[in-house]
C-alpha cells in the first residue's frame, strides 16, 4: 500500500518543505527528475527524515536514539516497529507528534521512521 501512496508522498513532502516558513523569503524551484519506482518509497522516507526528524535523532537531542546506534535502539518493545511509528505519529515523551511538522501525513511519517530504521538496521529486510 506504501508503494501506491510514494508519489503522494513526494508531492506532500515538497508541498510542506515550501510552506515551512513564510518568514523565510519565497521559495526557490527547482527542477528535480523523478526517481525510478523502486526508490521512491526510500526517498520520500529520507526526505521526510530529514525534514523532521534529523534534527534530533542525528545527535540524540534530548535522549532521542541516535539513527545508526543499534544500542541506543536496544530494549525497546518487541513491537517496536508498530510503537515507533505511533510514536512517530502522535509524539512521545519530549518528542512532539510528527517531529514537529504536523503538516506531514501519516504515511509519509511512517516512511520516515521506516528509513531510520533501515539506516540503523541495514542488515534486516524491511517487511512488504
């Protein structure tokens, strides 16, 4: 199903990273081909990371597990795959829903999480 909604996906993450800020100034375009099929789903995962989630859990900000760390991932729920993305979704502890973008859709914040666990987990296929 994640497959289907990647194209969605993209157009949402692009659509909330031009809207970030009105104070900014306006925002630039640029013309960026699309990626092959297989990759999109990897892409928007690593886009919507980046938007919200990198910030954090690059250098562990506030006790946030440090995507890489596979010890910082240690005793965590043996459903962690299912609390991490509620987590992702509606927020935790110190963590803020969404990771502070609640324009992002669920989907595309599932995504995010997935890619982060793809990052620290390499070794283990991610489930279809």
């Amino acid at each position: 199903m994640l497959r289907i909604l990647a194209p969605f996906a993209i157009a949402m993450i692009l659509t909330a990273c031009g809207q970030a800020n009105d104070s900014e100034g306006p925002a630039t375009s640029q013309v960026v081909a699309p990626p092959p099929a297989e990759d999109t789903m990897q892409l928007a995962g690593k886009q919507a990371y980046e938007q919200a989630c990198a910030q954090c859990h690059d250098e562990g900000v506030d006790g946030a597990p440090k995507t890489g760390d596979r010890e910082a991932w240690a005793n965590r729920s043996w459903l962690w795959e299912a609390v991490l993305f509620e987590h992702a979704k509606s927020g935790y502890m110190t963590m803020p829903a969404k990771g502070g973008e609640e324009k992002l859709d669920d989907a595309i914040v599932e995504m995010a999480a997935e890619y982060m666990l793809t990052k620290t987990f390499p070794d283990v296929m991610p489930s279809d």
